[in-house]
C-alpha cells in the first residue's frame, strides 16, 4: 500500500507496535496503515468515512489506486463529499435527515430531477460533466498508471 519505506525506518520493521506517545504517523499513513490491515485480513467488504479527508494529493491517489486494484472483487461502501471522489462509483445511496432517498447509478440521478442533483453546485455538476463526456471521447487516465515512486514521494510529503 506504498509504506515500505516508511516501515523499514521502524525499529523490528513489521514487528514493531505502533502506541500513543511513540512514533508520528502523519493520517495519510493512518490511513494506508487501515488498508494494508485490510488487504493482510483479506477484507470482502470496506466502509470507509470519508476516507479522503486530510490527505495530499499524492496520498489520495495512493488510496484510490488501492481501492481500484485491490479491492476491486471487494464491496466498498464509501461515505464520501468530494465529488471527485465518487467519480469511480457504480451505484450512490442518498440519504436525508435518515431516510433513503434514491438508490442509483450517477447517470440516473443526475439525468432526473433528484435531492442529489439538487445536492451538488454548479462547479461540482460542471465536474461531473466533463467527466461524463471526456469517458466518452477518451479514457480516462487509470489511477494504476501512478508512477512507482509514489511510495517514497508519500513518505517525503508527510514525514
């Protein structure tokens, strides 16, 4: 999950425990940290609570390359506000004030009239847009084309 580096500086490397008071991970490597225990216990299914939030841009495409590859045959309920974050989703469950709402892929929901369209500013539907035509013309890049150094950048950004 692009922490090897960041593991070899521990003493006992993956032997080492992690306690309050000790070492400083920074919540990028929090967070990688949970998915690497997730790959290891071979998790089915993640629920991640906006698992974007306080990351670099580096790290927050380590993460989505994780949840593209990885968990891939894995179910992923992702609670997620950032649009570009929802962009590699199937289906969307809108809840409001606790009630379910609407249950669709995001084709549909912004094709009719719905709280999620509703939901959205003009800059993140314009976003979405884009998104929706640019698949059409060419692909989009795939997150797996990161580039191998990612790894050390992810630790030089947040160590």
């Amino acid at each position: 999950v692009g922490l090897k580096s960041v593991i070899e500086q521990f003493p006992g490397q993956l032997n080492f425990t992690l306690v309050d008071g000790g070492y400083v991970l920074s919540h990028g490597h929090k967070q990688l940290m949970c998915l690497a225990r997730s790959v290891l216990s071979k998790a089915r299914i993640l629920l991640l609570d906006e698992p974007s939030a306080h990351l670099d841009p580096i790290t927050y495409q380590v993460i989505r390359r994780i949840l593209k590859t990885t968990f891939s045959g894995c179910t992923v309920v992702l609670c997620e506000h950032r649009i570009e974050a929802m962009l590699d989703c199937q289906r969307f469950l809108v809840i409001e004030e606790g009630n379910v709402w609407q249950y669709d892929s995001l084709q549909a929901l912004l094709s009719e009239k719905s709280i999620f369209q509703k939901a959205i500013s003009s800059s993140e539907k314009m976003k979405l847009f884009q998104s929706r035509h640019s698949t059409k013309q060419k692909p989009r890049p795939q997150i797996t084309a990161v580039k191998e150094e990612t790894e050390e950048e992810v630790q030089e950004t947040r160590l």
